[in-house]
C-alpha cells in the first residue's frame, strides 16, 4: 500500500496534522506504545495549550520562517479546533484545559483521519523515484509524502529520539548544532547554599544579555538542589549561551 502521507510521531505536531488532513490516506508511525506522552506532560497535566500573543520573537531560528507558519494558524484557530473544550487564560496569557491534557489528547485521536500505528521504531527513510520508503523494525511503510514531527532530542523517557535528525542529514539538509533549551542552571559546588533554598518559589524578573540584545522573562522562579529552575529559568535558557545571568528579586 501506498499512503498519501505518512507522519513520524504521534505527539502535539502529528496528531494535529492527522486530524486536519481530511480526503486523504493518512498514517502516523509512533514508536511509542501510547500517543501524546508529552502532551500529557505539558503544563503540569493540565496542558497550556496556546497563547493569546504569539509572535516569531518567541521563537529562536529564521524569523521569516517562523512568522509565515504563524500567520497560517491564529491563536483563536487553536482553540476552535478544542472548542469542545473549557480553557482558562491564566499568567501570561496563557490557556490551561480545565479539565486537564488527558481530554486535549483525547480530542486529538477522537477528531484523527489517520491510521496510528504505535510501537513502530522508525530507523530510517529514503527516496525511491516519487515514492518515500520508511523502514521500521519489523517493516517497510511507503507514502509519497513525508513528514516528520518526531520533535528533538530531548526526554528520552517521554520516547524522543535523534530520528529527526538522522533523516533530515541522510536528504542533505543543512543542520544547527542542537543546545539544552528549556533546562534549569546549576550552580557550582561552593555555591550548594542553594539547597537551603530548595522548593522555594517566588516571581522574578530575569534578564539575559547577549551581544546583539537582551531578552527579559518575567515569572516564577525555583530554587532546587543544585540551582535555578521555573519557567523564568527555563524561558531564559533558550537565549542564554554564556556570561551573567541578571536576576531581580523585588
């Protein structure tokens, strides 16, 4: 058989686009047993879904890029989609479902058009004339398209994998060099103090310079074991590469 499409993954990314690719044969390969693990996580379970003010300034890569794909799909879009669902805007404009990431997951794969296969490890996939040939385990999958929303590199418990990655170089297409995104700061040994703090949470306001220009976060702030973490922390990471960390408390 030969799919019209076939997606890699059955996260945020596939299970969206299989549920809005109407009139064609659809199949998502998902190397997982279940779908939508991080969906699940997202949002301490409660899934923050979207953001009233999304703009390609909240996202590192080709700014053109990034603002052509968001003019293709609103922030109301979103949430027309689960408009079966109840969201609530919260913090900073953020919508969490209020009945939690279980009912957002299970929308998706109620709302599918496409075939989900699960426990299919892809290893690769090559191009055969017009016709994709993606290799699994124990099988062979064909499509003339192909797409792959296997997400990055990061939280092999949840089932990442470096498959996106491993195909994107096989068809010659140029690749950045992946950092640690969304991740807390450790601190150094003589600076453990910050163990006495652990599991305190207040608002901060956090500030990262670079050479072009500074990036402000604003939001909770964790102390752990080892250091720094809460999502002013982990927004501030995407932008820090090294130097100070600028933290006002007040």
């Amino acid at each position: 058989m030969i799919y019209d499409v076939i997606i890699v993954g059955a996260g945020a990314s596939g299970l969206f686009l299989g549920a809005n690719l109407k009139g064609k044969k659809v199949a998502i390969l998902e190397k997982n047993s279940s779908a939508g693990k991080k969906i699940l996580a997202s949002g301490g379970g409660r899934c923050n879904i979207t953001n009233r003010f999304v703009s390609a300034k909240n996202y590192l890569g080709e700014q053109k890029f990034i603002e052509q794909i968001l003019k293709v799909l609103s922030f109301d879009q979103v949430l027309r989609f689960f408009s079966e669902l109840k969201f609530s805007e919260q913090k900073q404009n953020q919508f969490f479902c209020d009945s939690g990431a279980k009912s957002v997951l299970s929308l998706l794969l109620k709302r599918q058009n496409a075939e989900i296969f699960y426990n299919k490890e892809v290893l690769g996939a090559k191009k055969v004339d017009e016709i994709f040939e993606i290799l699994t385990k124990d099988e062979k999958f064909r499509a003339r398209n192909l797409v792959i929303a296997s997400g990055g590199l990061s939280y092999k418990a949840l089932g990442a994998s470096d498959i996106g990655y491993k195909i994107a170089s096989e068809f010659g297409i140029e690749l950045s060099m992946p950092a640690p995104a969304l991740v807390g700061f450790s601190v150094q040994k003589d600076e453990f103090w910050f163990k006495e703090l652990s599991g305190v949470s207040l608002s901060a306001d956090v500030v990262i310079n670079d050479k072009n220009e500074s990036h402000k976060f604003s939001g909770d702030l964790l102390f752990t074991h080892r250091g720094i973490s809460g999502p002013a922390i982990l927004n501030a990471s995407l932008f820090w590469q090294k130097g100070r960390i600028c933290i006002n408390f007040l």
